[in-house]
C-alpha cells in the first residue's frame, strides 16, 4: 500500500457543537481522524477556537443513517396537508388557564 | 430542580458569556492589580518575566514555523493554536516585564529589538524539529514543564503572575494532552514510527537538565513567594513523562552527562538568532511601522 493509499485510510468523522446556552448539539461540520478521541481533539482544535462551545460530540459518519431524496415523498409529503397536528389549529377554551 | 424546567440541567446559568457563538472572549488580567508588589526587586521581577515570556515566545515561534508544512490539515491547526496559546502568554509576561523594569519598553520593543544574547529563553524552545515526531517530542517536554510552573506560579505573591499562571494552566493542559496522545499514538504504532520517535526522545532529553536549573534570580524571587523554584519541578515532570513513555512503549534513556545549557544566561545556539532573524526582520527593517 502506498503512502498515498495510508493518508487517505483516516475516515471521516461529523461534529456537533454546544453552545452555552443552546440546548442541542448543532451540526457544525466534519473532519478526518485515525479514532474517535483524534476526531474530539481534532474537533476541539477546529471548531471551538473562537469560543463556540462547551461540548462536543463526534460520531463516524458511516454510522449515520440518512433519509435518501427517494425518499422525500413518502416520507415527508403526507404531513403537509395535516394542519390539525399544529397545536395551534385548536383554539383554547376561556376556562383553561395553564396551556 | 422543578419538572416545570427539564431542560434546566442542560443550560449553564451562571454564566451567559457564550450565548451567541464567537462572543465572550475575556481581558486575562480584568481587575487584576498591576502595581508590583512591596519589597519586590524589579529587576529581578523583569528578568523572570523575560525568561518565561522568551520561553513561550520562542516556543510560538518554532511552531508557527510548522504551519503549510504538518502532516495533517487538522494537526496543522493544532499546533498553530498551540503557538498562539503561547503568544499570548508571552505577551502578557513580557508586557510586565517592561512594567517591572520601568524603562518604557513595551512587549513590542523586547519582542522585536533584542538581540539573541539578551533572550533568556532556555535552549529546549529555540530547537528546530528534524520532523513531526520531534515536535511532539519537544512539546510533551516543554508543555510538562510548563503546566507544572505555571499551576504553581498561580500562587505566585505577585497578582499579573499568578493570573498568568492561572490562565496558562488551562491551555498548556491541553498542549501536553495533544503532545502526549501523538507520542503515544506515535510510540505503539508501527515499527518505523516507533523508532522515529523514540530517536525524537532521545534527541531532545539531554536539553531536560536545563529546565530544572534554578538561577538566581528564581531563588531570590522564590524566596519571596514570586516565583517558581524549577528543581522543585522535578518529581512531577518524571513522573508523567514515566506514564507517557511507559503508555508510548518507548524508552528513556539514561541522561548521559551534559553541561546544562545557558539560555537563561543569553548563551544561546545558533538557532536563536535564525528565528529572530526571521522574527525581526519587519519591525527591524521598518521602524515604528504599524498594519
């Protein structure tokens, strides 16, 4: 195996960040890095520089499971027409206070 | 803890600095007393700034000359914030150590117009690093030093020290973790990069001795609760570089017996003055220039 070939063996890794005051992690990003405490090092060297966080999580990339854009309509399309989901579709009755 | 508020324990209240990201960054020495201490040699006080100031400075130097040539985009990264972490260490110290002195020179001036026989950084942080393993060789050294000086000189009877100390403790922290995973990673790889750094250890320990030499101007500070005794350093750098090394499958060999270096006096190697040479040139060749 070629030098080339062993650089390119650093899989990829998907970052999220926390902010202070952000309740959830948030996508920020990805890296490649030999394991997952590289990929936190690495993380914490790239996306938390100029302060953005206070956690990180890091999980392999080929460990998501994604929704493919075949699945689009089947997934996502039948909730467009169903505005009784939306809370705000009821309206609240005088008499209930704490809602 | 209430039920009305679940994602209470999430959120930090006490603290509404990072609310928006890129925001809360702090002055290190907000409301830190700058005035030196009753009783104190201000001389001395500016030579020992100077050493830890040049340390780090030289230190920054030599790994900002890693950036466009690391292995890995995210390792070059790394090291930069490294050397940036330690820039801004030597400027506050050098700062103070123009305040102590009381001439007028401010960080710019000590930074840019000494020459090489006036730097009193020790020999270890103007090396130059034969490649990668040599680096994270010569930052596992300096960095466990280093946080072991300055988590004692957080104590430090002169406030602007031990703020410095304090500050300086959280990032070198992170510089010995980064150097000590890479020698790690690097010791129990593979057979070539085990001998690449095991030859990176033994390269750089003969510059160890040094690091514990206490000079005078230590010991009278130290005497006054100012600074940090270096011998005083001693068990505690052993003992972690013992757990690096035992954890990198490596070796250290016995320390043969060489003179310790000088740098604390000015006597310096070559490499300082081509790092200074590269550092000075600008401000030496434009006077007062400002971008």
């Amino acid at each position: 195996m070629s030098d080339e070939q062993i650089r390119h063996e650093w899989p990829l890794f998907e970052v999220f960040v926390r902010a202070k005051r952000g309740l959830n992690h948030v996508h920020v990003g990805s890296l490649r890095a030999a394991d997952h405490e590289m990929a936190l090092h690495h993380a914490r060297d790239l996306y938390t520089r100029r302060n953005e966080g206070v956690s990180i999580w890091v999980v392999r990339s080929a460990d998501v499971v994604s929704s493919g854009p075949e699945d689009k309509d089947a997934f996502f399309a039948p909730s467009g027409d169903k505005v009784y989901r939306h809370p705000t579709y009821y309206s609240i009755p005088d008499s209930v206070p704490h809602i | 803890m209430s039920f009305d508020d679940a994602y209470g324990a999430l959120t930090d209240h006490d603290d509404d600095a990072r609310w928006a990201y890129g925001t809360g960054f702090a002055d290190p020495l907000a409301g830190v007393p700058t005035a030196i201490p009753d009783g104190v040699d201000r001389a001395d006080l500016a030579a020992y700034c100077l050493m830890l100031g040049d340390d780090a400075l030289i230190m920054s130097h030599r790994l900002q000359q890693w950036v466009t040539r690391a292995p890995e985009l995210e390792d070059e990264l790394a090291v930069a914030n490294i050397g940036l972490d330690l820039l801004g260490q030597a400027r506050l110290l050098l700062t103070r150590a123009g305040e102590a002195e009381g001439s007028g020179r401010d960080e710019d001036t000590l930074a840019y117009l000494r020459d090489p026989h006036e730097f009193r950084n020790v020999l270890l942080a103007e090396r130059s690093d034969d490649d990668f393993a040599h680096l994270v060789a010569r930052l596992l050294v300096f960095a466990t030093w280093r946080l072991a000086l300055l988590d004692r000189l957080a104590a430090s009877g002169d406030p602007v020290l031990a703020a410095i100390g304090a500050k300086g403790v959280k990032e070198v922290t992170y510089h010995r973790e980064y150097a000590a995973q890479w020698v790690v990673r690097l010791g129990d790889g593979t057979p070539v990069s085990h001998e690449r750094v095991q030859a990176a250890v033994d390269a750089v320990y003969p510059l160890v001795g040094e690091l514990f030499e206490t000079h005078e101007v230590e010991r009278r500070l130290a005497g006054r609760g100012i600074a940090v005794e270096p011998a005083s350093l001693r068990a505690e750098f052993d003992a972690v570089m013992a757990e690096v090394v035992a954890a990198a499958t490596l070796r250290l060999r016995a320390a043969t017996a060489v003179e310790p270096g000088r740098g604390r006096d000015g006597m310096h190697t070559a490499a300082l003055g081509e790092i200074l040479g590269e550092m000075q040139e600008l401000a030496r060749a434009i006077p007062d220039g400002a971008w």
